[in-house]
C-alpha cells in the first residue's frame, strides 16, 4: 500500500501541450519558492488523522527541448464533492491502492472551475499549463506506525503514476519535504508519463531538472 499524502489526481486539463523529446525542465525559483511556502504551512499541519496534500498547477513555456516553468497556480480540492473524484477514489485507487485512500485528506482532485481559470491565466500570459507539482513529506518519520515501512522520497509511488497517466500532463514534479534539527529540507524531481500506446503502469520517464539560481535581489 502507497502512503503518499498528496497525490494529483485533477480532472483532464481544458488543454495541453506535448511533451518535448529527452526535455529538461527549467524552474523559476520564484515559482518554487512559492510553492514551498504553501507546503511548509501544510506540513506544518499534518497529523497522522489528516495528512493534508499540497498541489498546484505549473504554467510556463514548453519548447522543442525544454519546459520552463514560470509560475504555481493553486485552487481548491474538490477530493470530496466532485463526482468523478468520488467514483475514482471509491471505484479505482481504494481498491487498487488501498484503504488509506478512504482518508478523505488524502489525495488531491483539483477544483474543475479553478482548472479552468488556471488554464485562461496561462493562455492570456501566453504560458502554457505544463503540469503539476505535489508534496511527499517524509510520512515514514512522522506519520503513524503503519506508515514506517513506506519511505517516500522525490521519486513517484504506485498510484502517482497511474495519476499522472490519468491526467496525461506532460510535466509533473514531486517535492520531497522533511524536518530535521528544526528546519526544512527538500529535494525535488520532474516526471513525464509513459508515452501513448504503452501498457497501464509501465512506468515514467524521470526527466533533467534546474532550478534557476539569483545571485542578488532582483536577479
């Protein structure tokens, strides 16, 4: 059984591009900064009866080579009162993946009004919505005892990839969070789903990922 506390499972995008061949991935550490602001505070909440999900959106430009996210848009989880969300956690991934999945704070089914605004903001800043981001936070240190057996990391679980080949995005990056001698560490990684055509669960292809660095304010 997965343990994964936040794992994307957002309706199909209203549109998307293709993913480029052998891409890399080039991050704004402004959009990521902005992310982990938002995962620290749900970290910073977690328990071992809700063990909150953290998810955005990544909108930004997808060349012949490269993804360059420029910005992380977030909305609401409609985990529990969206229909298909409901028919997919109770049909599909309880089933599958097991009954932690019954917890109502795990997992994450975006907002389809807030999917739809996310995908108009990127079509007037002439970006692209690429994906998505999500937060594994170290529940095999701090979760309950059933959990310990289960290390999380950057890298995806069972059920992320059979998410993200459900969503179909090109780009998805998982953001690994824990807490150690009273700060916060992360490391973060980029996934593309197997290509179409290819058998359910055959895997995702882990990706080159750079986070742009500042050397001063401003830069």
């Amino acid at each position: 059984m997965t343990t994964t506390t936040a794992a994307c499972a957002p309706p199909p995008a209203p549109a998307r591009c293709g993913a480029p061949t052998a891409a890399t991935v080039l991050i704004d550490d402004q959009a990521l900064g902005a992310f982990l602001t938002v995962a620290v505070g749900a970290y910073r909440r977690l328990t071992a009866e809700t063990p909150l999900p953290c998810f955005a959106l990544l909108l930004g430009q997808a060349e012949a080579a490269t993804f360059h996210v420029r910005r992380v848009v977030f909305g609401r989880n409609a985990r529990t009162r969206d229909p298909a969300a409901r028919r997919e956690f109770s049909e599909t991934i309880v089933p599958r993946f097991g009954p932690a999945y019954e917890n109502e704070h795990r997992g994450w089914w975006m907002d389809s009004a807030d999917l739809l605004k996310a995908a108009r903001q990127a079509e007037e800043a002439g970006l692209d919505l690429l994906g998505s981001i999500h937060m594994h936070p170290d529940w095999h240190r701090i979760g309950p005892p059933s959990a310990r057996a289960h290390v999380l990391s950057e890298r995806p679980t069972p059920m992320d990839r059979h998410l993200f080949e459900q969503a179909g995005w090109p780009l998805n990056l998982i953001c690994y969070l824990e807490h150690r001698a009273g700060a916060f560490f992360h490391s973060l990684a980029a996934w593309t789903p197997s290509p179409p055509g290819a058998p359910e669960g055959a895997g995702c292809t882990g990706l080159d990922l750079r986070v742009r660095t500042s050397t001063r304010p401003g830069t």
